[in-house]
C-alpha cells in the first residue's frame, strides 16, 4: 500500500462511490489456477444462466434472426444458439444461411413437434416432451438428422441422463469455438485506445443488462456494427468478453479496482462475485483497509462489513503495518470510535493515532485532536500516562491541550471527568453449561452459568489470561453434554443431561433472545438426547443423532421450525450414532465421526439432507476414527480437533488434526493440538477457530484451557484459562451483551 497507486485507492471518498449490488447467487465462484499475480475464477453456474438469459430473448422475440414456417406453424429462434447445439455451426451460420434458403428447404422435411424439441434442448439442455408417445420418437430423431443435431440424437438413442448443466457447457464451448474462428460474430467491440474485439451480439445481451440494454433497446449502437466502449480500458473489456464466452476472470490484486468497476458498469452479477470473492479470499492485514475503501467506493454492502470487521479484529496488528499510514482520516475516526475495536490496551490506539498524524504532520496535525478523543484514557495504566504525557506530538496542536490536561489530572489523582467503559468485540466467546468438580473434590457439579470472555490479556512472554464475567443463568436444570444454536441473534439450548443416572438424560429446549436478555421454554424435543450434534440450515434447528438412555443411540434426525414451534422428524442418518460432530458448509451438512451401537469409533464424514439421508464421503485420514471431536467450518473447509481415538487396549487423546476439503472429497493434515480435548465446546470467532474445555481420555482429568488457531500463523495459541474446568460443555459467539 506504500506507492502512490495505492494510496489513491485508499483515499477514495464515498461520496463519489457508484452502488452495487453484491451477488446473492447460491452457486460458489472457484478459484483455478495462480499464475504470475494472477488467480484464474470460475462461476460453475455461467452456462446455465447465461442460456436461461438467451431463452428469455427468444420468449420477448428479442434479436431473432431465424424464422422456419413448419406445416402452417411460424416458429422463430437464434441462428447463434441452433448453431451451438449442431455438429456443422454453418449449417445455421455459413454465408449461405443468411439468406435462409438453406434452413428453408430444411424446413419441409420438419414436424412441429421435431423442432421444438430441438428448440428446447438448444436453450435448455433437454427435452420435457414424452417421447414414449407413438410416432414423437421419430419425428424428433428426423429433426436431429435435418439439423445435424447429433448431441441430441446420441442422448435419446442412448437413454442417457446428461445434466441439462453439462448440455449448456457444451453449447457455450461451441461458441467460444465459434468465436475463435470468426463464425457469426457481428458486433466489434473497440476500445477508446482503437483495439478492436469480435463477438456475437447475441451472446453480449444475454450476458448482462448494460448490452442487454445497448444492443436491444433502440440506441444507436443497436444498428451499428462496430461499438465503442470509452473510459474502459482495453484490458478490462477483454477480460469482461472472456467471462461472457466461458465464465472465468483471470484477477490479480493491482487490477482488482479496475475489474470490480467494469463489473459494476455492465451490470455483470456473475462478474461481481466472482470479484468478491477474490476480495474476500485476499482479506489479511495489509489488505483489508483497501478491500473497505473499495467496497464502500463502490456500494458493496457485505464485503465493507466484512472487512470492516476485520479491521477492527485484527487493529493492533494492522496499526504497526506500513499500510497503516495511508489510512483516511475518515475511516480511522470512525474504527476508533467503535466498542468492538480489538486492542490489548488503549496506549495501542494512542500510539496509532501518533503515528499516524506524525507520518504527514503538515496534513493531519490538525485532526490529533478529534482523534485524541477517541481514546479511553481513564482505562490508561500510570506508565502508559507518562508515555502519553512525554509524547511531543501532544504539545505542537493547541487544539490537544484539552487532552493534555485530563492525562495530567489523571495522573495526579484529581480526574473529575467521565469513565470510559472497556472496549468489548461485537461477537465474544461464550461458555454455556458443562460440568466439573466442586471445591472440595467429592462430586462433579453441572454449571448454571453462561460466561463471556470480556478481554484477553496477553502478560510477559507467551503468559495468556481471560477475563471472564457472567453473561445469564441457564434456566432449570442445569445442563451438560447438550448441543448450542445461534439463530436470528437467539441462543437455542438444546437436550443434554442434568446429572448422571439414565433417567436424567433431556429433551428440553430453551432459548436465549440475546437483544432482550430473556429465557424462553420451547416445545421438547421428540427424543431426549446427549452426546449428540445440533446445526442451523435454511432457518430451522436440526438435532441429529446421540445417546438415548444410556443403553440405545439414535439415528433419528429431528427438525424445530421457529415459526410453527414445532418439532419434526427428518430422514434418518445411515446409522445410530453418538459423540460425532457435525457442521454447515456451502448450505450442506456434514456429519462425521463418533461411535455406533457396538461402541466402536467411526472414521466416516457423510453430507447429509434432511429429505435425501446420507451420502459417503472420503473418511477421516487421521487415526482408526475418532469420537467426542468437533468440527468447524473455516474457509471454505471443515477442520476435525480433539476427541479420542481406539488404541490396541481401550481409547486414547486424539491430538492430531485434520481439515476436509469437500471439493476434492479428501483429507489434509491441520496443525496439532497442545493439549487433549476430549468432548470440548468449539466455535469460530472473528475467522479463528477456539476450542475449550474438555478432558482427557488417558488422564481422566479435566482440561481449564482455551486454545485458538489463527489461520494467519497457522498454529494453536493458549489463551488462558476457564473460569472451571468445565468438560462436557458448549461455547459460542454472541452479540456483546448490553452493559
């Protein structure tokens, strides 16, 4: 961020920002390949919409350019799209066909029905017609031979049950031959700079609203041959027409702005998020900053709080970085001024502020002031009120002798001003239930208490503390080895046990309103249940599996819709399971490990759907399967920690880890665990993962500590201890809660 390039993004200004729209397609944009700064991506959905789109044209009788009149019946269609589904494109595309003689003489060998068949595999991929009806066959195997349509004919000859999706890749891959070769284009598009790109204009106003709009409206550009795009420069309109033929861009970080812009100008959707999430897979310390001023130049919602939360996550380190300097007055303003800035202490943001205004003291000394403000300064330490004290910049602006007098009243002892109250993330860590030994070592006490992790503190060396406060009570029982939801900032709590006997095992629900601080009793569920897995898709509650009575585990999956308050069986798991995790990513649940009826470990991962069941996945790597674990979604993969494992006599800690990727179906090796986790609380929090509690299985002991990987150092760090060494818990992220 240090040239000058970057500066100017960094300093772009809002009130000159374009809106836009950010994706909220349900397909996933992939990355392909890196070459050279480059990162190749993909919208496995490019095809599909984009002949829905050309579909549409051809419904409101847009661009039209093949009449056939099939005994008295006038049907119409593009040439393009015929084309792409046929073995010999000039069929419908050579010189001769643009008289329509050809296709004429063609057409009196055809049947209504035949065409239309053709029709409709050419823009959709397949045929909706019951070709079992006598006669039908034939005349839609006659079209495919008049009309050289031998994709369609192998499939119905064949029987064979090809994806409408594959269909139309196919299709968009015969386009983009056909471009190669100069076949039916009949538009150039010229940049300002004089390069000149062929294309279909077909396909251009298919792709997005901006051509859409430009080539079938009824502006010039609409009669002409040749469009002129200004103001985009040549590069980026290549990169716009790539995308349109096979639904790629090819994006790198130093042209990302440009990108995102034409994006935004052609009203490519597609486009856009494939852009974000090249943004978001980018979102690191040095970048964050630019990828917030970029979103909120251009109006992009989600990706500006997304980064904005990560800026305020991960501030400290932001703030002794080079890229820290260019940040504009208005931006840094606005994250000091917020609880959720996350700092060790408040002489951080006092040193930022310095050392930013010092970095162009002409420029910014006369914003110290309004910055000074943002700082706590009664939450200063008396060392970190000397530092303050001592500090030049204070003394060159007149308008800083405010501040100036309260840090001496407060190091003196007389501040008569307003408390500030301690800095707090918008999400925090959350310890809900569990049990452990009570002080005199004679029986284990399950825990009432919901504990909030308010700060942590980072002492000498590697020496890590919480410091926890209580949140609520659970209502009655109190409850362990139960399963947490957060739906709609509401805290659902769900089953468990009470105590120890095979009758104190729960079916119990109870939700927490995070906003109003109140409890609610919920219908039960179906089956009381422990050791089991709870997860929240599509807006409802899905409890899946766990141990019944001590005696049966369940492969009932059970669904709670909060609108009707009611619970709902769904289909069952493979098998009865307990002690697995489960997790959603991508809108799909997974479901892996744990033990069955004969007590033995599983090493199995399945997706699961609620109507469908189970599908096998590749199976754990680690281990000969592993039970008690959890499992997280973190970037775009699901990471396994903790548990046990079978050794050749009984079971052992399960320390190594180990993340899935589920679009390669396989297993890679995470970083190791310090210590056992065996039945912990597990959650991610502000993109890192934190596991808690638990115990140990070779040692019987219960574990107080709460570790944490952070994806960017790519190791477990101890963060401090619980306020007990709860096992058998829960934890999750919350909203703050009010003070």
């Amino acid at each position: 961020m240090g040239d000058a390039r970057q500066k100017g993004r960094l300093e772009a200004r809002p009130e000159n920002k374009k809106r836009g729209k950010e994706s909220e397609h349900s397909y996933h944009s992939l990355p392909l390949y890196k070459e050279s700064g480059f990162c190749s991506y993909v919208l496995p959905s490019h095809a599909k919409t984009l002949f829905a789109h050309l579909y549409r044209l051809k419904e409101e009788e847009l661009l039209l350019d093949c009449t056939l009149v099939i005994q008295g019946n006038t049907l119409r269609a593009h040439r393009l799209v015929l084309a792409a589904a046929c073995r010999t494109p000039g069929l419908f595309l050579g010189p001769k066909q643009k008289h329509g003689s050809g296709l004429e003489e063609l057409s009196r060998r055809l049947t209504p029905i035949g065409f239309r068949a053709v029709l409709e595999f050419a823009y959709c991929g397949h045929v909706a017609l019951d070709l079992r009806k006598e006669g039908e066959m034939e005349e839609v195997l006659n079209a495919c031979q008049c009309l050289r349509m031998e994709r369609l004919r192998e499939k119905y000859m064949s029987r064979a049950t090809t994806a409408a999706a594959v269909e139309t890749e196919k299709s968009l891959a015969s386009i983009r031959d056909m471009r190669e070769k100069g076949i039916g284009c009949d538009v150039t598009i010229q940049a300002e700079t004089g390069e000149r790109y062929s294309a279909h204009r077909l396909l251009l106003a298919a792709g997005g609203d901006y051509f859409r709009a430009l080539l079938c409206g009824g502006l010039r550009e609409s009669r002409e041959d040749v469009v002129c795009l200004r103001g985009v420069p040549s590069w980026v309109i290549e990169s716009i027409l790539h995308f349109f033929y096979t639904g790629q861009l090819r994006l790198s970080w130093s042209q990302i702005w440009e990108v995102t812009a034409a994006a935004l100008q052609f009203q490519l959707e597609g486009a856009l998020s494939l852009c974000i999430h090249f943004l978001r897979d980018r979102m690191g310390e040095s970048t964050c900053l630019e990828i917030l001023v970029l979103a909120e130049t251009y109006g992009l919602v989600q990706l500006g709080e997304a980064a904005e939360e990560y800026a305020l996550a991960h501030f400290q380190d932001i703030s002794t970085g080079e890229w820290f300097k260019d940040v504009p007055f208005l931006l840094l303003d606005r994250l000091l001024e917020k609880d959720s800035l996350c700092v060790d202490g408040e002489i951080v943001v006092f040193r930022s502020i310095v050392q930013w205004v010092a970095d162009h003291p002409n420029v910014r000394l006369p914003h110290l002031s309004s910055l000074l403000c943002r700082v706590r300064i009664t939450l200063l330490s008396i060392s970190e009120l000397q530092e303050a004290l001592s500090c030049s910049l204070l003394y060159r602006s007149s308008e800083a002798k405010d501040t100036v007098r309260a840090l001496q009243s407060l190091l003196e002892g007389d501040y008569r001003g307003p408390e500030s109250r301690p800095r707090t993330p918008n999400q925090v860590l959350v310890l809900v239930g569990g049990d452990t030994v009570d002080d005199d070592f004679m029986k284990r006490v399950p825990s009432q208490t919901l504990w909030f992790a308010q700060r942590f503190h980072r002492g000498p060396d590697l020496i890590r503390s919480i410091e926890w406060k209580p949140l609520t009570k659970l209502p009655e029982p109190a409850r362990f080895r139960h399963s947490v939801c957060l739906l709609n900032n509401k805290l659902y709590v769900l089953g468990g046990r009470k105590y120890y006997g095979s009758l104190d095992i729960l079916k119990s629900v109870v939700r927490f309103d995070v906003m109003q601080r109140k409890w609610e009793r919920l219908p039960d569920m179906l089956s009381q249940r422990d050791y089991f897995s709870a997860v929240c898709l599509d807006g409802k509650i899905f409890a899946i599996g766990g141990n019944c009575d001590d005696h049966r585990y369940l492969d009932a999956v059970e669904c709670y819709s909060p609108e009707d308050k009611t619970w709902r069986l769904a289909h069952p798991v493979d098998t009865a399971v307990c002690g697995h995790a489960a997790a959603v990513l991508d809108g799909q649940i997974f479901i892996s490990g744990g033990c069955d009826s004969n007590h033995r470990c599983l090493s199995s991962m399945w997706s699961y759907h609620p109507f469908h069941g189970c599908i096998p996945r590749a199976p754990m790597s680690v281990g000969a399967g592993r039970a008690g674990h959890v499992m997280l979604a973190s970037g775009g993969k699901l990471v396994v920690a903790g548990g046990l494992q079978p050794l050749w006599m009984g079971f052992g800690d399960q320390l190594l880890c180990e993340f899935y990727d589920p679009g390669s179906d396989s297993w890679s090796c995470f970083p190791i665990l310090p210590r056992p986790h065996l039945s912990p609380g597990a959650t991610v929090l502000g993109g890192r993962l934190y596991v808690a509690g638990g115990s140990s299985a070779s040692t019987a002991r219960d574990t107080k500590w709460v570790h944490c990987y952070d994806p960017k150092k790519d190791c477990w760090e101890n963060l401090g201890a619980m306020p007990f060494p709860y096992t058998d818990l829960a934890i999750c992220s919350l909203p703050l809660p009010n003070p």
